[in-house]
C-alpha cells in the first residue's frame, strides 16, 4: 500500500490551515485544534458530560473561535480587534455558567434569577451577533423575527395570535433547556455533524478530491463535454462526504470551473456546473451532509430508510445535470479531452483504494443499523489509523515486514466491533507515538493537527447557524406557530394540491436563502412538513419534498450562495451563474413534484398507480416518466437535441416535460402524446438543415 497523505496534504502552516499569520492567529488555530479534540473526546465517550453541558460547551467553543476569527481575518484593529475577543471570552463564560449551575438550572427551570435572564440575554446576543457576522443578515432576521413573534404575537390579529408570554418566560425557553439555542438542532451539530465534517476534512487532508478527481477524468473526460462531466461526477462525490455544498464549490471549484472553462464552456455555465453538482452531492447517500442522519432521528425510522427514498432522485439528479451539459456541449462542438492527457481510472484506484476504506466501513455500519454516533467516531478513527499507519509503513522494510503491520492493523481495526470504540482510540494512539520519534511521522502528525484545525473552521457556520435555528424551532413548541401556517397551506391543498405543493416550495426557497444544509432542513421540515403530511403526502416524501427545494434555495435567485461562492472563481456574475444553475438542476425541481403524486419514485408505498399496477411496475413507470421528462425540459432550455430546435420545438418538448410531472387524470396522456409529436417532428427534419 503506497502512502498518499504526506503528498496531498496541505502545508503545516495555520495560515494555510485558514488562519492568519501573527500570535492571535496560532492561537486561534491551536482553540481549533482543541475544540476538534474535545468533540472526539465526547463522542466517543472519553469525556462523558451531561447532554446540555456538551452542547453548552459546544456553543462556548463556536463563539470564542468565531468572533476573534472573524476580526483577524477582516483586518479590524484596535477596539474592535478588543470587543471581538470580549465577545468570544462572553460565549466561554455563558457555558462555564450553565456548566457550573447545571443542577440548579434543572431545578429551577421556569423560575429564572435575574442573574439566570442575564446570562440568557447575553447567549441569545451573541448567538445573532455571530451569526450575522459569519453569514450575513438572512438567518438572524428569520429567526428574531420568530423571537419578535413570542414576545409580541399576542397583539397581531386571530389566527396569527398567541396567549401572550412573559420577557422571563420567553428567555428562559430559549437561552436554558433544550428547546433553544441549545435543542435539537445545537444537539446534531455537536455530535456527528462536527465529526462528520472533521471525516470530510481528514479524507481530503489524505488525497481524496485527488483521487475523485482522477477517477472522474479517467471514467469521462474523453467524452463529448467532458471537463463538465468531469465537474458532476467529482463534485457529486466529494459531496456524499461534505457537510455544506458551499464549501464544496470552494474546494473542487478550483479545479473543475478553470477546466470547463479551458475547455469551452461559458464561464457562467461553468459556475453553473459546479454550483448544481456540488449541492447535489446534499442530497445523495449516504451521508447527505448529514441530514440523511438527523431526518431518520426526527422521522423516527430507520436510517436505511431515508437512504432508500433518497436515492433513485439523486440518481435521477445527477443524471439530468450530465445531460444538461451533455447538450451544450453539442450544442457548442465541445469535444472531449485527449485521452493521453488523462489519468487512469483503474491506477488512481489501486494507489489510492485504501481511502475509501473508512467511506465503506461508515456505510456498512449505518446500514448494519448502528448509530451515525458510533459510526462517524468509527470511521474518523480509521481514516486517522490509515493516515498514521501509512507513515509508519513507509519506515518499515518493504516486503513481508511491511505487509504484516498493515495485517496487523486492519485486524486491530477490525476487533472494533467486538471491544468497542477503545480499540480504535488505542491504536491511533499508539501510531501517534510511532510518528512522533520519526520526521515523515511529525510532518503526518502535522497533517492531522492541520486537519483537526480545518474541520472546527469548517464547522463555525453550520453550528452557530444551529444554535440560531433552535430559536425557530423553540418559537414552535413554545406558541404552536407551525400549526397556523400548516392550516394556511392545508386549507389551499383541499382545493388544488398542486397549488398548495407551489406555495411549499416558494416557501422553502424562501426559508432556505443563505442557510447552511443542516439547519435549513430543521426550518423547512419543521414548518412546512406537517402540512404536507396532513394533506396525505406519506411522511418521508414529505420531508424530501421540503429538503429539496430548502437545498435548492443555494441555487435560486437573490441570494443564490454557491452561485456566488462560485462567481469570484469563474469571474462571471454570481446572478448568471444562478440563472444557469436553475436550467442544469432541472431535475431537483421535477423529481420531489412527481414523488409526492407518485411516492413509488422514492421507493414508498401509497398512491393509486401503485395500487393500480402494483409497486414494482409503478417504480419502473414512474422512473421512466421522469428521464423522458428530464430529458424534454434539457432539449427545450438548451435548444440542442442533435441539432438546433426552433422555437417552437423548444416550446413543445418543454410542454410535453412539464404535463410528464403530474399524475393527475389525463396529463399523462397528454405529454406522451406531445412526446411523440415532438419525436415526429424530429425524424421529419432527420435531414434538414436549421437556418
């Protein structure tokens, strides 16, 4: 087995781990690293605390690591450089206060001191404060317009009125218990949403964009638009492992949008590309930015579930944005890269199989039905285990020597399952003093301090944005909010379902401007999901329905973010990349549309085709449906299909596509019967030239 970490891994530098140069910088950079490690500690229950200390702890941490950060990185000097760290000291003492008062917080929970409303006050402050700092004004203004709601929604007209609640009450909801800052939402990012992306951020630190990189350029690059296809396949990879889309642009964006555009995209297509495959990598298994996870903790199933009903739109996903850019690449003679120019599949494989390693054992085990806790620890574990016991290789003879360690160590791995977590903790222990006595071992050991600092980064926006949502989710159980807007959408589905499915979209897209993928389907679902539910949705397509177009809201106009994470790499404006985004990602608004009046398209039972024609034929007619309906609307939005489309072909492939996505009566019909119209009408110009 070659070792590949040394090679791919980034500097050891903070600066180059996402930090400033200077004294406040490695400091910042070693609270990062500590923050990691107190993370690990407590999942796998080195440290065992209370629930409400770990996520108290958690938040703690975010705000000392935001706050200077964010300072430093902007260039504020002087009073602000001061008032930062002040602040971020402030989230240290808001946890060591519920830490030390932790008993009697329990035991005089909903009759607050003064000094209690006082450290509530502070946390529910720089919880926005942070907030709006890292990630702009959307997701505060949300959410203090939902906190405006419980302190004043007593005055607004019926049925938007509550029963009133005092200023005591309302801080004490939100800023204690677990039904604010620190619920639900605070409880995922401190388990396995941050071990989920310190796993992201160890497999990259170890070469494994490289390799899905040359996998993807081995397996298409060849092919007609290849340098985009290449773009999908990669970004839609490294995103079954990332916890936010955004990042994924940042990070494979650098590499594919200069490639397309080489090759001959449009610059704004390109951006488009790499926007659409890197937010689908959200909603493909198996991890789903870790929202696969906390959809099977919310929906009370099992996690294979969620799996199985994400994965044939994924598919569907993905296939659509290949064809979207199989098209403009005909459309513009796009032909594909020299195959002597590219790497082999087959060889990025054999040097770099033992990578996907740990990716197979964390599926296997969420399969095998044990917790994404347990999983994720496992599967950081090992990744670090192969990471530490590359470089320890490499210090052994070649031969048989080296081939018993490796033996050796995968049996040591392996022995997880019967002594637990400990085994793996000991081993990479013991492969961290190994590295220590040796240089190539210090500069791997390097590689993973640097990793460790990478993921807690990484991990400020998805977790302050947690901590914020909980206010939304706390306003919800506190006033019944939820109830009066699923009355409003249930009341408008008993006459038009269709209308009532629009109003939920835009509603999502609305809800999930700006925010990062985890908290954004906490907001969608727990706002929008009942509704679609009472309405007769079965209950996961009703929570895919709202995941979706909540992820899809990082592709659509105005704020459009991984258009605009996009732009600064493609030079082009972040609104055009946006526009193209929408065309290529055709499928994401298709797919949850036709699951809701099919569920068999997400492998659920239900619905009259499937008691109709049974559920297997259902599945393999409702699938069908949906390639000719993604494949109408790619010909009508690019104008190509083997040739240029006049207007008015474009006009009836897109028809016959859009009629393809209801099941109601006679629509069918109808778009089948255009589809061979326009079928027809391109086998009559089979040899015509278009002016």
């Amino acid at each position: 087995m070659t070792a590949t970490p040394t090679a791919a891994a980034a500097s050891h530098d903070p600066l180059e781990a996402g930090f400033p140069p200077g004294p406040e910088g490695r400091l910042l950079f070693w609270i990062a690293v500590v923050f990691s490690l107190f993370q690990i500690a407590t999942a796998a229950h080195l440290i065992d605390l209370a629930s409400q200390i770990t996520r108290a702890a958690h938040v703690g941490f975010l705000m000392l690591l935001a706050f200077p950060l964010l300072a430093l990185v902007r260039g504020r000097g002087g009073p602000m450089r001061w008032l930062a760290w002040a602040a971020g000291l402030a989230g240290v003492a808001v946890a060591l206060y519920q830490w030390w008062e932790y008993v009697p917080l329990l035991m005089r929970a909903g009759d607050p001191l003064p000094i209690d409303i006082a450290f509530g006050v502070l946390a529910l402050a720089l919880v926005f404060a942070a907030a709006w700092s890292l990630m702009g004004p959307a997701l505060p203004i949300i959410a203090g317009l939902f906190l405006a709601y419980c302190l004043f929604g007593q005055f607004l007209p019926s049925p938007l009125n509550h029963r009133g609640y005092d200023f005591a009450q309302v801080i004490d909801h939100m800023a204690y218990g677990t039904e604010g800052i620190y619920g639900i939402p605070t409880y995922v990012s401190s388990t396995f949403i941050f071990l989920f992306i310190l796993f992201g951020a160890f497999l990259e630190k170890a070469g494994m964009i490289k390799l899905f990189t040359d996998v993807s350029l081995g397996l298409v690059g060849h092919r007609m638009g290849g340098a985009a296809k290449v773009a999908v396949l990669s970004s839609g990879l490294m995103g079954t492992i990332s916890g936010s889309g955004v990042a994924n642009v940042v990070t494979t964006g650098q590499f594919t949008i200069p490639l397309m555009k080489k090759f001959g995209y449009r610059p704004a297509f390109a951006g488009g590309v790499e926007a659409t495959a890197s937010m689908g990598g959200q909603i493909m298994p198996p991890v789903m930015g870790a929202v696969a996870f906390i959809m099977a903790e919310t929906l009370g199933v099992e996690y294979v579930e969620i799996v199985k009903a994400a994965l044939i739109p994924a598919i569907l996903y993905f296939a659509g944005a290949f064809w979207m850019v199989h098209l403009e690449a005909g459309r513009m003679s796009l032909r594909g890269l020299d195959r002597s120019e590219l790497p082999s599949p087959l060889v990025a494989i054999r040097e770099g199989w033992h990578l996907i390693l740990p990716l197979a054992v964390l599926v296997w085990l969420l399969f095998s039905g044990y917790t994404p806790l347990f999983a994720g620890t496992v599967g950081l574990g090992l990744t670090l285990m192969l990471i530490l016991g590359a470089s320890v290789a490499l210090g052994l003879p070649a031969g048989a020597i080296r081939g018993i360690f490796w033996i050796g160590l995968g049996l040591v791995a392996a022995s997880f399952l019967q002594w637990g977590i400990w085994v793996v903790t000991a081993a990479v222990a013991a492969l961290v003093a190994a590295n220590a006595v040796s240089r190539g071992g210090r500069e791997t050991l390097a590689i993973c301090r640097d990793a460790l600092a990478d993921g807690a980064r990484s991990a400020l926006p998805v977790g302050i944005a947690c901590a914020l949502v909980g206010i939304i989710i706390g306003t919800m159980t506190l006033t019944g909010a939820a109830n009066t807007f699923g009355q409003f959408i249930v009341g408008v589905g008993e006459n038009s379902l269709f209308l009532s499915l629009v109003l939920t979209m835009v509603t999502c897209v609305v809800l999930g401007m700006g925010i990062p993928t985890i908290p954004n389907y906490i907001i969608t679902s727990s706002i929008a999901g009942p509704a679609l539910l009472e309405l007769g949705v079965p209950l996961i397509v009703s929570h895919m329905f709202v995941f979706y177009f909540g992820i899809l809201a990082d592709l659509t106009p105005p704020v459009a973010l991984a258009c605009f994470a996009a732009a600064p790499i493609a030079k082009a404006r972040g609104l055009t990349i946006s526009m193209n985004a929408i065309k290529i990602a055709a499928a994401g608004f298709v797919v949850p549309f036709m699951a809701v009046y099919t569920p068999a398209l997400m492998l659920q039972p239900g619905g009259p085709l499937a008691e109709a024609i049974g559920f297997v034929p259902a599945v393999i007619y409702v699938v069908a449906k949906a390639v000719l309906s993604i494949a109408l609307w790619g010909a009508a939005v690019i104008g190509w299909l083997g040739r240029p489309l006049v207007l008015w072909e474009r006009a009836l492939a897109a028809a016959a596509g859009l009629t393809l996505i209801a099941a109601l009566p006679v629509t069918d019909e109808i778009g089948f019967a255009l589809s061979v119209l326009f079928a027809a009408q391109l086998w009559r110009r089979r040899g015509a030239r278009v002016a």
